[in-house]
C-alpha cells in the first residue's frame, strides 16, 4: 500500500509538472512583441521613434524601459532589431530619432555631415536626446525608476551625452561610440552608472579620447566600467559593416555576442 501511495504521488506530481511546464509554454507562445512608429516634436522639427513591448508583459507590471540611440544613418532597422531583442527580454525599447523622420543619411559621406551637426552643438544633440527620453518614459507600464540607454556609435556617444546632461536614468551602455567631450567638468552631472564596449583595434577612438574620458568619470566620482575587446575595430556590432578590419570599421561576432551578454549583466545589476 506504502508503494501504491507513493507511485501515486509521484504520477501525480509529474502530471502537476507538466500542467505548469505546458501552461508557461501556452503563455510563451501566446506572447507577442507589439512594435509600432511613434512620432514626436522638436519645434518645427517631426521626429519618429520606434516602440517595442512585449504585450503580456507590459499588462502584469511595470518595466524597465531602455532607450536605443541610432548610429550615424539615422534610425534604421538596425536599432529596430535591437529594439525587438529587448522587448523579447522584458524591457519597454524606444528608439528615438535625433535627425528628423525625414533626415535619413544615404552613405558614409552625408551621414558624417549630419552627425557632425550634433557632435559639434552637444546641447541640440542633448535636446534630441532628453526629449527621446520622454517618449519612452510616456510609453505604457514603463517603470520611472528604470530607466536605462544604448547607444551605438554617434549613438554611444549619445548616450554619454544623455548622462552629461544629468538626465535622472540607471545607466548607459555605449557600444563602439566617440568618447571625446568638449565640456569634460559635465562629467559632475552625470548620475547613471556607465560601460563601455570598445574595440580593442578601433582607429576612430584616439588613445587621448579614452584617456580624458577615463580622467573626467573618474573626477566625477561616476561608477564606470570598460570592456575592450581583442581584433575588434569600429561598429563590431553592425553585419553591415562588413568583415574587413582594415578598414576600420567591420563586423565581429565574438565581440557583437560578448559585449550583449555584458549589456545584460549590466542591466541585471541596475534593475
């Protein structure tokens, strides 16, 4: 009878496991990522985002909310994909436009004209940027307290920017971005807490930029971490850079891998 009893138990058990394991794969698959454009203002000046969310999330809790800053072509379907990504890992992802929903740089040359714009007048750039902040803050059951950026390229350089301005965020990760500021005493206003993700090999970040940016946290007292990563050069986590290394910027997939795997941890830690 002992033996009977607890034969039953355990098929019992086992029928329970399977319930459970089978409802969480009927929510899995019932889950959806919602992606929709957002338009917003600047002025004169009609900016368009790009919201991701997981619906079944976002209707149980409040949660963390990352904004994605575009590299130097504008918000393409790049910083879309990555917006997905994060959506599938629980965050609210907006991804804000600093150009215009009209401005959309055709290749390398028009593009470093319309980023230079920004890199040269840091407080338009820093507008942009707040007011990218305010959409995703305005997004449904994005958590005020958790709040965090990503930026790629001009946009790692954004997000630092964003962090300068002392907008009330838990951390920036800066992939392959400039870290170079003309105003460095802004570095005291910074609140979040920081990593960069660099190319070891990367010829468009001089080893002064690193050094003065290391010099303006560390006076700051800010709480800054910086990876480098061996054979990687500029945009290491763009496919559509290519794979050759010589020419500064190209692809590298260990680096593109490793360096999202430190994004989360990051983001583990702040939340």
């Amino acid at each position: 009878m002992m033996f009977l009893e607890k034969a039953r138990r355990i098929a019992f058990g086992t029928l329970t496991l399977g319930f459970v394991l089978s409802a969480l794969a009927m929510n899995e698959i019932h889950a959806e990522i919602i992606t929709r454009d957002v338009e917003y203002r600047d002025g004169d000046v009609t900016l368009r985002g790009y919201v991701a969310f997981d619906s079944e999330r976002v209707e149980k809790q409040r949660l963390p909310g990352v904004l994605v800053v575009h590299q130097w072509l504008g918000l393409t379907d790049y910083e879309k994909g990555r917006c997905r990504q994060l959506a599938e890992l629980g965050y609210v992802a907006f991804a804000l436009d600093v150009y215009g929903k009209d401005v959309r740089p055709s290749g390398p040359q028009e593009a470093a004209k319309v980023a230079g714009t920004y890199k040269q007048d840091r407080q338009l750039y820093r507008r942009r940027l707040n007011l990218g902040l305010e959409q995703l803050l305005a997004q449904k059951s994005v958590a005020p307290d958790k709040l965090a950026a990503i930026g790629y390229c001009f946009g790692g350089t954004g997000v630092l920017e964003l962090a300068r301005s002392g907008a009330a965020i838990s951390g920036v990760v800066s992939f392959h971005g400039g870290l170079d500021s003309p105003s460095p005493e802004d570095g005291k206003q910074v609140k979040a807490k920081v990593l960069i993700c660099h190319g070891a090999d990367d010829p468009f970040v001089p080893a002064k930029d690193i050094d003065a940016f290391k010099a303006e946290m560390n006076e700051a007292d800010v709480d800054w971490q910086m990876i480098y990563y061996s054979d990687a050069v500029h945009s290491f986590t763009q496919p559509q850079a290519g794979n050759d290394n010589s020419r500064g910027a190209a692809y590298n997939e260990k680096a593109d891998r490793r360096s999202w795997e430190a994004m989360k941890t990051f983001f583990a830690e702040l939340f």
